[in-house]
C-alpha cells in the first residue's frame, strides 16, 4: 500500500492526536481530581471521564478523515463498450473491449447486465413522486430492455391499499409519459396485515426483490431523488471493474437547499459525510451505503439474506453485514441525484432522529466490536458512528458544569500546580487545529467551504444533544423504533408551532443559563460593594464565556423553527466565528487563573 507525502502526514497526525489524547488523559487523572470530599471525587472523576468520551469519538473521528479515496468520475463508456470484459489498468481507468470485435449483436445483449431501478415510496407527494419516476424511465442504457423501473410504494395504512393509490396509478399507467422503448415502470404494493412487523423501508425492499425479476444489478432511490440521465453508465461500470465491491454510492444532492455553507447553519445537506468522511471511509474499502443513490449488486444482497430488518436505519446494517462476509464497497463522489432537504425544524429534527435511533440501534443490537468477519479498521470505524452520538448526547452535561459552577462556586478540574493549566489549552487548541486540518480532503480546494462544513457539523451536535440522548436511552432500552418519512415537497405549510415544541430544550437550557449568569452576576456585584472582588473571582470568567458560545448556538435553533425554513439563506458565520474564538476566550482565561491564583474554587 503506497501512500502519498500528504497522506503520511495526516496518518502522522492522527497518531500524534492518539498519544497526546491518552497522556492527556492519563494526567487528568492523576493530578486533577479533587479528594477534598467525596462528592467532589465523584463530580471530578465524572468530568474525566466526560473528557474521555469526548477524546475517543475525536480519534474515530480522525480516522474517518484521515484517507481520502473517493473516484472522481472516470470515464462514461459510450454504448460502443462493454463492461464485461473492463480491467483496471496501472493509470486506474477503464478499458473495454470495442463491439466492433464482437461477432453479433446477441454477444452484445449479453454483455451488458439487467438492471432493476426500485423508487421506494410512503406517502410523499405524488408529483414529487412523478418527476423521480420519468427521470429513472429516462436513464441511459446502451440495452434499453435490460432496465426495468419499479416504483414501490409502502403506504400508511395496513389493509393493504396505499392512501394515495389513485394518485400513484396514472404515474405508471400512462404511456404517453414515457417516449423510449423501455417497458413502462411497474408499480408494486404490498399487503400488510395488522399486528405483523413489516419492517418500514427495508420491508418494502424486501418485498420488491421477491416479487421482481432477478437481475445482476439493483438501484435504489427514494422517491424525491431524480437520477441524472447517465446514473446507471457511471455506476455500472465501476461494479463490472471491481467483481468484489457489493455497492456503488454516490452522494446526495438537494435542489432546494443553498450551495453555501454559510448559509446553512444546520448543514441540512451533509457536506462533512459526503464530502469527508465517505471519502474517508472509501479509502479503507468499506463505503458505508446512504439509503439512496446507491447500486447493488444482486448476489451480494442475496448472500445476507435480503435488506437486514429491525432497523430503521437498514442502510448502515447492511452495509456492516456485507463488509462481514468480506464484500467491499465503492464511493463515487460524483452528484447523478438530486432530491429534496427539510425545509424546517420539524422535519430535520425527525430526520435526524431517525438516524441517530437506528446507528445507536445497532450500536447496542450488532456491536461492530463482535460482529464476526469485520477487519479491525472496519470495527472501528463503524463504532465511531455510535461513539459519535453517544458523545452528542453526553453534551447534555456538559451544559450543566457551567450552570453548576456559577452556582455553586466549585470549578470541574481540581489543579495545585499551574503547568497542568497550559497542557489543558495546549490539547484543546491542537485537537481543534487537528481537526480542521483533517476535515479539508487531501488535495481539496474550496478551503473556506470545508471549514464552515467542519465548524457547521460540530455546533449541530450541540443543538441536538437532547434529541440524541433520547436516541441513546430508546435504544439502549431495546424499544421498538418507528419509521417516519419526512415531508418533501406538496403543498407549503407552516411548522412554526410545531418547531418551536421540539426545540424546547434549546430554549429552557438558555433561559436557565441566562439565569445562572445573572446569579452569579448580582453576587460578584454585591461582593464588589462589601468586600471588594479578588483575582479569584476570574474563575467565572471560564463559565461564562462558555455559556455565552452555547445560548449563541441554541439560539439559532429557536430562530430558525420561528422562520419556519432553514433553507432560505440565513448567514450564520457570525455564530461559527463566536464559536471558535471562544475556545481561545476559554484558554486565555485559563491560563490567566492559572497564573494569578491557581485552581481553588474556595
């Protein structure tokens, strides 16, 4: 395995990242924890341990980023090529064999694979439905009848007719719709039987792929997500090149959302997964599929048995099983869909619920620590999806420290000596460059981009750690997890209310902060008029400014479910900017402690 200089380097990083987090750890441990009390043993010992979590999903994190191997797009071979005979050659690109040596054409029908292109539908929009359709009819195949299109619609109720059937029929019935010599798309609906599991999405899957032809190759997309014309040739290809990758993924793009990150404070579009970590994942062979824009390759899926249930996330399960039966799987960072985001609060909010109950779903329920046949890298980095929202969701105490020091008056970290202060600062700042720097793709542009995707992606989980608790609880307690689909497209209503229910905890947490700050405020005021304050008293300073940088960024999700759209372009470099200088803020008022008093909070 050769590496790149830029690679070595960032592979250098990452274990310089790993050793200075464990001596970091391990000094916390020993000369930080506070033996005064018991309680404050306990209280102490609680942050060590918060900081530990926190580095772990860190060094998962790195890992992810730290490759980046995704195909850039190789060459679409024209209907004059036949994938059946392709080679990797030393330059990584195509070859194939010219029909003008093939005999006859049957040779060429019998080249090329049968395709089957499943639309997975739930209740969305019809004429959102519609346009997914035509352009899935319309995709490019030098075989037109090896392709077949069927739209799989898995309706809300359970007698066994969908609630919009009559809308759906004249999608697919309608031959004037369709101008090529393909067969028309075919529409299949399943019959689910009141008190019987039917496994949402991948029930429906499921069900498509028993009642449909068998061909070499499945394509899936949801039912908002219109594939470009030339889909199947650029993915196609790459399954014919490599005989063991079980799928092709290609990323998701959203038409109504904003191309800058600036102006997509929630980043609602995945910059960071598309662009970053897919990538990242690719370069160790493992891709882990998204649920749509991906092809499949027909035994692959048969060899674990179909759509893994009991998920609902059975994207990343399956993905996890195929890498255990030692398939590989492809990323072709190339945009050939594009469908619809959440436009509010409500929507986003289930949407990532969703995803974060069905990873920590099989966090609990298929630990990829014990799942059998999975490399070592592949174990760690599918563990770092559910340490990643694990983490999220241990926020949550975070956001109490601060309240409870202004409070309380006793500090989180216990420190006699002010060396330990400068070591605190010098892992925070190194472990935030680090991660920047890893977060921009090797030899990406767009630098600016990348770095508000970074800073975008770690405030969300701030805004999000109640909702990601919930997830840990839920799944940790084995309950039954409900599929919802989020609305997309159909008539505009309004989500105000709604939004503004599910971001309670956004508002209670800055309205208790806000108080606590006062608290404390009115106490330094009248200790100034009595006794007159001390160099101690700047120990409030740390509390401070970072309950300042969290109201900042739980404010922006009170305003966005009262704007009703998080896709109509609100600036929100200001909150990103206040985000990272106060983490400087938080050093220099450490160091400043450190140098006029020490860490006593008596």
């Amino acid at each position: 395995m050769v590496f790149s200089l830029r690679i070595t380097f960032r592979i250098f990083l990452l274990l310089l990242c790993t050793i200075t987090t464990i001596s970091y750890t391990v000094l916390r441990a020993q000369y930080t924890i506070d033996q005064r009390t018991p309680a404050r043993i306990w209280y102490t010992t609680l942050v060590v341990f918060l900081e530990l979590v926190n580095g772990v999903a860190f060094l998962l994190m790195l890992l992810e980023r730290v490759r980046s191997n995704a195909s850039p797009g190789l060459p679409i071979p024209s209907s004059k090529r036949v994938p059946g005979d392709v080679q990797r050659s030393s330059s990584s690109t195509l070859k194939a064999t010219d029909l003008n040596e093939v005999a006859d054409k049957s040779n060429i029908d019998a080249v090329w694979p049968t395709v089957t292109i499943l639309i997975t539908c739930c209740g969305e929009d019809p004429e959102v439905i519609r346009g997914t359709v035509l352009a899935a009819q319309r995709v490019r195949y030098p075989v037109a009848s090896k392709v077949q299109v069927y739209l799989c619609d898995d309706g809300k109720n359970l007698d066994g007719i969908p609630l919009h059937v009559d809308d759906l029929l004249p999608i697919v019935l309608d031959p004037s719709a369709f101008s090529t010599v393909r067969a028309p798309p075919i529409y299949i609906r399943r019959k689910k039987t009141p008190s019987v599991p039917h496994h949402a999405k991948a029930g429906n899957l499921n069900h498509a792929l028993k009642c449909t032809p068998y061909s070499d190759f499945v394509a899936v997309f949801d039912a908002d997500m219109q594939c470009d014309p030339d889909f199947l040739l650029e993915t196609v290809s790459r399954l014919c090149e490599d005989k063991q990758a079980a799928f092709v993924q290609t990323p998701q793009s959203f038409t109504n959302a904003e191309e800058s990150s600036a102006r997509d404070p929630l980043d609602t579009i995945s910059r960071v997964y598309y662009n970053v970590i897919l990538p990242g994942w690719a370069a160790w062979g493992c891709t882990p599929c998204a649920g749509t824009n991906f092809l499949m390759r027909r035994a692959a899926i048969d060899s674990i048995g179909g759509f893994p249930t009991g998920c609902v996330t059975e994207d990343y399960l399956m993905s996890m099983k195929l890498h255990g039966k030692g398939w590989t799987s492809l990323y072709l960072n190339k945009v050939l869909a594009r469908g619809l985001a959440p436009e509010n609060i409500k929507d986003l909010f289930r949407q990532r619920s969703r995803w974060a109950k069905g990873n920590l779903q099989i966090w609990f329920n298929h630990n990829p620590i014990i799942e059998p046949g999975l490399t070592p890298i592949q174990r760690l980095l599918y563990m770092s999806v559910g340490v990643g929202y694990l983490n999220s969701a241990l926020l949550v105490f975070w956001m109490v420290i601060p309240i409870f020091h202004l409070i309380t008056g006793i500090l989180p970290i216990f420190l006699q000596d002010t060396w330990m202060a400068y070591i605190i600062v010098a892992q925070l700042l190194f472990t935030q460059v680090a991660g920047i720097f890893l977060s921009i793709p090797s030899g990406g542009d767009q630098f600016t981009e990348h770095l508000l995707s970074f800073w975008s992606s770690s405030q969300f989980a701030w805004m999000f750690q109640y909702y990601h608790a919930k997830a840990t609880i839920v799944s940790f307690l084995g309950r039954d997890l409900s599929f919802k689909v989020s609305d997309k497209g159909g008539p505009q209503r309004s989500h105000v209310s709604a939004s503004l229910r599910l971001t309670w905890f956004n508002l209670v947490v800055s309205v208790i902060m806000l108080a606590a700050l006062a608290y404390r405020i009115v106490l330094l005021a009248i200790k100034a008029k009595n006794t007159g304050l001390n160099p101690q008293d700047v120990q409030y300073l740390l509390s401070a400014v970072f309950i300042l940088n969290i109201i900042c960024v739980q404010s922006q999700v009170v305003f966005l479910a009262i704007k009703d759209n998080i896709l109509r372009g609100c600036s929100h470099i200001f909150v990103l900017v206040w985000q990272n200088l106060s983490l400087f803020g938080v050093g220099a008022a450490l160091c400043i402690l450190a140098k006029l008093v020490g860490f006593s909070d008596v």
